[in-house]
DNA sequence: GGTGGCATGTAAAAAGTTACATGATTTA
DNA sequence: TAAATCATGTAACTTTTTACATGCCACC
C-alpha cells in the first residue's frame, strides 16, 4: 500500500488518541482512563489495543515520548505530523456513522417469537434505555460544563446526542409496544 | 472452549443469517441481497464474509443444502437445532446496543478546529443526516407495508427508527449549529 | 456471440476482544 | 507489610474489510 493510500484509510482509535493527546500529553495510562470514563460510549477501546496502538503512533512519528517516570511510565505528547493527521481526519475524512445494530436485527425477527416474547423483548429494550437515559442525565447534572476547556464545551454537545438519542429510543420502543397490541 | 461457552459469543452476522432462512429457505446470492437491500443500515454485510459463514452454519448443523441449482446455487434450509439457536439469541442474549460512532468522536475535538471548520463539520452531519432521512421517508412510502409478512411487519418498526433517529440527529445537528455561536 | 446477472469461493490484512503476564510504587 | 493502584506489554482468537478469482447461464 502506498503512503497516499495509507492516509485513507480509517482507523479512529488512533484518531481518538491523538485528539485527546492534542489537549495534554499523556501516558497510556491515563489515555485509558479517559476512554473508559469520557469515550466509553463513543469509542470503546481495550487496554491491549490502547497500547499497541500508541507504539504504531510513536513509531510512525504521530506521537513521541515526551517524559518518563516511574514504574516505566511513558508520557506521550502530540508531533506536528499528528496533529496534521488529527486536523485532516476531522475536516477531510467523511464520518462513517452509526452502523450494525444487533437490537434492532432482533426487530426484524420479532416474528419468530410469541406475541408475549415479542413484548417482553421490547418492554427489556424500553426499561433498558431509560435506565441509560438516567445515567446520561445524572453526568449532566453532576459535570461542571462551563469550565471552558474545550473537552468539556464539546463533551457537552456529545451528552446531548446522547440524551436525545436515548430518549428517542425509549419513545421508540414505547411506540412499538402499543403497535404490539394494535399491530393492523 | 467448550461448546457451552461457545453458545455464548456474539456473532450477529450468524443470526441475521439465520432469521432470514427462518423465513425462507435461500441461497447465499438471495441472502446477500437481502443484507443489501433490506438490512444494509442494521447489519451491513459482505459477499466473503457471508459465503464463509453459511459454510461454518452448515458444518456447525444450523443450517442444512435443501435444494442445489443452476451455477454451483446451494440453497439452504434452517434446521431445528438453528432456529433453536436463533430463538435463544432472541430472548436470552441481551442486545450490546450501538457503540462507536466517529461523528460523535470528532465531536468532542472540535476544539482543535477553527470556529469556521467545526460550523461547516456540523452542517454537513445535518445535511447528511436530512438526506437519509429523505431516502427513509422514501421507503416509508414505496413499501406496502400491510402484505402480511412477518419481515414486513417488523421492518416497518425498525424502519420507524431509523426516521426517529434521523430526525433527532438532525435536530441535534441544528442544536449544536446555535450553541456553536452562542456557546456561553 | 457478447453482456449482464447469477453464483461461489480464497487470501491477506486490519481491527477488536479476551486472557495471560509481569512488575513498581504508593498508601493505609 | 499487604492491598490498591499505576504501568506496560504479548498471544491467541474473532470479526470485518478489500481484493482477487472463477465460471455458468439466460437473454438480446
């Protein structure tokens, strides 16, 4: 593959940590930290990919060991090349969207179930989105959000789409519940 | 592993191909199609990866050849053991819901971008968002949705959410585009 | 006789998950 | 001094994507 190629191609676990290494630099450590508590539900990643990942980033000079410290702790910080990379990512690569939705597979199959499984399902799907849609509004209500780093002023506009989207879901399987019943 | 455990793992392509052939029995060209047409914005999927995982079903003995045709064609047949393994994952296996989104990802580092570039990044997530919002209504109205068929019936209610959630990431869209100018 | 659609497969690479593995430092 | 936390890594496996590969059959 050539290089003009390889800057195609997608690869957003790295995106998201050169985008969290462009606010302060950081160890792997504290890069898993922030993907299990801020990115948790936007881009999951494991502590096995986190690391590989940030040896690729430092090996293709996206990233560089700025500091070390104990216990072998690495601090990376953000090349110029990287933070390149990060700004043609979010203006020249076209998002790829939400895609593959085991739930909603299951919507197609309902069929296959009793009446009565079918409702169960959606009943467990609505209480299950309400029960996220609270979490979503308790950090809501709990974060400080005007504390003007920029983390945070966008972090804010992610929970949103959060919070309508779990809402929309929660109308969604109520709706669907009543079309159970009344389903011609 | 053993093979309880092995009832256990993920792998919603091998259901998405089972719920199907609960329908009726295909071959993989008419699957593929399918999985193109009809569940390409729930469960993308593509010609290598569904040749090789009937191949797996049939050795695993969910799905069996009930009929060979012109050109090599092998249609298969759900057995009982598959629609037992389909029911199972319908009502014991809790759905893992969407996770991973790269739109909302660059969200959270528009900071990184100029006040211009993050406007022109979010008016083109809503005039995406409008536009397959369009081409779902579209659907909503072409489709006769009364035929009586169980993929029909159930479609219709997923389809319905995939209209809620375009409306509600266009509004979003719409919502961050007035915050983006009056952040504080 | 050529084109388009039907039909199935393999190979290689990328991306993600789970489990295994090790050790240092801080704090109670 | 024991437990919790900090800190990084490897190995095996699964899932998904992209590209390559082949050939039959119906229709014009």
């Amino acid at each position: 593959m050539s290089m003009l190629e390889a800057t195609l191609i997608h690869m957003s676990l790295r995106h998201g940590i050169l985008g969290l290494l462009a606010e302060q630099p950081a160890s792997g450590y504290d890069l898993l930290s922030t993907f299990h508590e801020t990115l948790v539900n936007v881009w999951p990643a494991t502590q096995s990919q986190l690391y590989g990942e940030l040896n690729k980033l430092a090996k293709d000079g996206l990233i560089e060991v700025s500091a070390t410290g104990a216990r072998g702790r690495k601090e990376y910080t953000l090349t110029e090349a990287g933070a390149a990379e990060l700004h043609r990512w979010m203006v020249d690569v076209e998002p790829v969207g939400v895609a593959r939705n085991d739930m909603l597979l299951r919507v197609f199959f309902l069929g296959r179930l009793s009446r009565s499984e079918a409702r169960t399902f959606l009943e467990q799907e609505r209480d299950g989105t309400e029960k996220h849609e609270r979490q979503l509004q308790a950090i809501e209500e709990s974060v400080d959000w005007d504390m003007g780093e920029d983390l945070a002023t966008y972090g804010r506009i992610a929970l949103e789409w959060g919070l309508r989207f779990t809402r929309m879901q929660r109308e969604w399987a109520e709706w669907a519940l009543e079309r159970l019943d009344a389903p011609r």
